[in-house]
C-alpha cells in the first residue's frame, strides 16, 4: 500500500479491519474474549473486522485492547511550536488584552465641599 489516498474509505476499513483480525489472532485473543474486555458487542468486534466501522469510539476501544493506538497517535499529540511561533502568539495575545481608560471616571468637575 505505497499510496492510501487512491484507496476508497471501503476499502480503508477493509484494511484495517483485516489488521485488526490478524493482530488479534496473532496475539491468541478470540472475538468474544476482545468484546468483553473493550466492553462491546460480539457482533461490533466481528463488524469491525469485517472493515464495518460503524463507531469511532468502538475502534478506539478495540485498538486499545490490542495495543494499537500507537497507529494514531500522531493526530493526538500537541504540534510544538517554533520559538518564532510562540513569539506571534504571545504577542497577538498581548495586543488583544483589554486596556483601561486613562484618567479618571467620569470627568466631570466636582464643586468645591464647603467643609
């Protein structure tokens, strides 16, 4: 697979279903067994590896089960920032800070206190 964008989404959950299929065979685990300890159902498991990904969040319990989240974790991780990068976005915020009024409130002269 040298190239996924001329592959069609089907086929994409196809292949990630068959992986998931073979990691999960390779490391002896049945469906049922993997349902039970991503807390789904046996017909999801079989679903998802049919390349039916229905749930996200299904996926997600089932590659962490199987020790595969490490395949996005790159879309999860925070972009480090270059120092000029940084530099922009301090001083962005900066010139967006609210200022106060200078003088006083409400300038209108006061009569002199006969005291």
């Amino acid at each position: 697979m040298n190239n996924i964008y001329i592959l069609s989404d089907t086929m994409i959950q196809r292949r990630i279903g068959e992986k998931l299929k073979s990691v999960r065979l390779k490391q002896n685990i049945t469906q049922q067994s993997l349902a039970e300890s991503a807390e789904i159902s046996l017909s999801t498991v079989k679903k998802i590896e049919n390349g039916e990904i229905k749930s996200f969040g299904s996926l997600l319990r089932v590659m962490r089960i199987l020790g595969k989240l490490d395949a996005i974790q790159s879309l999860v991780e925070e972009e480090q920032l270059s120092p000029n990068e940084y530099y922009e976005m301090v001083h962005s915020a900066q010139n967006k800070m609210r200022k106060r009024a200078v003088g006083h409130i409400g300038n209108k002269s006061k009569e002199k206190s006969e005291w």
